[in-house]
C-alpha cells in the first residue's frame, strides 16, 4: 500500500504519494518556467472557496492556451482525491498546468505541446507563521521593482518569482518578515504570494491593479461589507502606503494576516491595528461556520 502520510500527487492520470512525482526535465514547465498554478486551502476538512479557485485556474490556463485534457469537473475530483489519499484536515493543495514538450516530429512551438495537469495535498503551508502573526509582521518596501503587468498579466498566478525572489532576500537582510513591492509608477502591488491592504482612517484600501485578483482578497471585500467597514479598490501610491494606520497581507495560505511595523516605523502600539484583528477573528469566525466551505468525504477513497 503505498505511503501518503507526507502527502498524494496527481499526475499524467495517475496518483502516487507525493514524494514519487516529479516533472521531466525537458517539460517546458520547467525549461521556460510555462506553466500556471493555483493553490486552494483544506481547513478542519473542507475546502474554502474550491469553485472559485477552479475557476480562476481555469481562466489563467485559457490566457496562456494551455489546455489539458481534464475538464473542471475532473480536476474537483482530482482535489478531492489527493485530499482523501493524504487524509489531511488541514492541507495546501496546488493545481498546475504544464506546458509539456513539443510532439516528436512537430516544430519546437508552444502550440505543438501536450500540455500536462498536475496536483497535490501537503499539510498545511503559513506564508506568515501564527506567532509572527499575533504579534503583527514585519514588512519593508523593496526595491526591487514588480515585473510590469505588460510582461507578466499578474492576474495569471505564475512561476515568474524572480523578482518576489529578490524582495524576499531584501526583508531577510534588512531582518524583516517579507516584503511589499511596487512598480514603476510607484504604487503598491503585492508581496511574494499574498496581496496588499492598509487602513487609513477607518478605510480598508487594497491595489487595483499589478497584483494578484486574490480569492482571500475577495473574500476581505466581502467581509468588510458585511461589517460596515468602508473599503477601497483603487492606485496605492507608496508615500499614503507608508503612512498607513494599520498594514494587513491576505493570502490562502494564511489567512488574513495583521503587519505592526513597515520599514522599521512601528505603527500602533507595535501589535496588529483593531481593524486588522476584527477581520482576521472574523475570518477564521466565519471558516469555522462552513462559509463558502466544501466538505470532504474520507471515505471514499
């Protein structure tokens, strides 16, 4: 019987445990790093918001012309199954689409590739760990600038990490937890895989464009409507960035996630900022009640 205590994979139509798969060297997802991905969470044994992150993979497959064999309602089952296999409640389970390699015989030309599926369930992953968490993270700015929408469409989760990559060495050097980018303009994007939102006199305002179009990100609109809190989609210039009230990430793996300082100013009293604590507990308040929420059915496996 094979061992999935560590975690299960799905690949080419086939399932093992998580430690067997591997991606062919000469895979164009790997060679050109052509490839997109999603990440849905398992919290308590449901998954959160599964359609929706379906269907945002979906939509960045299309916008590449990458298309796979499996339809949608085989990939919901493919979840459900490494899920199962790994018997994980709480679980990071990423969904990739390969480019492949060009068929023997064809032009070397992305069109004339098979593209390939893939996933897999892992235990749960914290992007920021709940210590860091309750005492509020510690951000910079970085300079490395975001790479342009107009070379890389961000609404397109992809492995283009190079410049999250770099930001991330800056915070690790400058002895923060993570770090903020902007773009060439000078407006807040996003962070290396979580979006972006400070609070300025009571108003929630995230970016509305160079970053990511996060599901916890609409699920923090959803909350702020539902508690009356005034909320923003619009540029984030990084001077009203910096003079922030509060400072919160939102990403799937994580959650709502509160900041306490940003480039070594301390904002507050040094510890998450009431709005950021309210939607976090409110967050986790209403994934515990089964919100947008899919149960999981162990036993079918």
């Amino acid at each position: 019987m094979p061992d999935y205590s560590v975690g299960a994979a799905y690949m080419d139509g086939r399932y093992m445990p998580v430690g067997e798969a591997s991606v062919p060297i000469l895979d164009w997802g790997y060679r050109r790093s052509d490839v997109t991905y999603d990440v849905v969470g398992v919290w308590d044994g449901a998954f959160f918001r599964l359609d929706d992150h379906i269907a945002r993979f979906r939509a960045s497959m299309t916008t590449l012309r990458l298309h796979p064999e499996e339809s949608d309602a085989d990939l919901r089952e493919i979840l459900m199954q490494v899920v199962r296999l790994s018997g994980l409640r709480e679980a990071y389970v990423a969904m990739d689409c390969l480019r492949g390699r060009p068929k023997p015989g064809l032009k070397p030309h992305p069109a004339n590739c098979r593209n390939r599926l893939t996933a897999y369930a892992i235990p749960w992953v914290w992007v920021v760990s709940p210590e860091v968490q309750a005492r509020g993270a510690h951000l910079i700015v970085a300079q490395t600038p975001r790479i342009p929408e107009e070379s890389i469409d961000p609404r397109v989760k992809n492995f283009h990490w190079g410049d999250l990559t770099r930001a991330l060495f800056e915070a690790h050097d400058a002895g923060a937890d993570n770090a903020v980018l902007l773009d060439a303009a000078g407006l807040v994007t996003e962070g290396p895989g979580f979006n972006v939102f400070a609070v300025r006199n009571g108003t929630v305002i995230t970016p509305d464009r160079g970053g990511l179009e996060g599901i916890t990100r609409r699920s923090v609109i959803e909350l702020c409507d539902e508690l009356g809190l005034p909320c923003e989609v619009r540029p984030l210039p990084v001077a009203e960035f910096r003079d922030a009230d509060e400072v919160f990430l939102a990403t799937t793996a994580g959650g709502i996630m509160p900041a306490a300082r940003l480039d070594g100013r301390i904002m507050g009293n040094d510890r998450p900022g009431p709005i950021s604590a309210q939607l976090r507990a409110r967050y986790w308040d209403r994934r515990a009640e089964g919100w947008h929420a899919t149960k999981i059915d162990y036993a079918e496996r």
